[in-house]
C-alpha cells in the first residue's frame, strides 16, 4: 500500500503494525519511507493468503469509495 507520506502516518501505521502482529503473528509488516514515499507491504505464508486476500480486496473497496474512483 502506499500512504501518505507523513511522519504522523508512518508512526500510526507502525502502531497498528505491531499490535496486528501480537494477534496474528502470521503477517509480516514491511513500512519503507524512501525518496519522499511510504509504502506498507504485508505478506503471509501459503496458509493464509485468503485472509490477506480478503484484507486487500477490504482495503480497494474502502480506498474507491474515499476517492470516488472505479476500482
């Protein structure tokens, strides 16, 4: 996912990152701030990609409805 940008984004994204991963230890967090970018990569083994897949097709819906566009 790529994000905002904002130092308050990326500390709250961190936040939510870590509380994630004490639930559901099987996500892997990435949060990269690079060249003026943040970007957030979440990765799971075999065994729960559905889950990251419904989490990712939530994420779309959400994101196209905030900004009106056609997924």
């Amino acid at each position: 996912m790529v994000l905002r940008p904002e130092p308050q984004v990326a500390g709250r994204v961190a936040v939510l990152a870590a509380r994630e991963t004490g639930c559901c230890s099987f996500f892997t967090f990435t949060l990269t701030a690079t060249g003026g970018e943040l970007a957030l990569q979440v990765s799971v083994g075999d065994r729960h990609i559905e889950v990251l897949d419904a989490l990712a097709a939530r994420a779309t819906a959400i994101s196209t409805a905030a900004t009106g566009a056609r997924p």
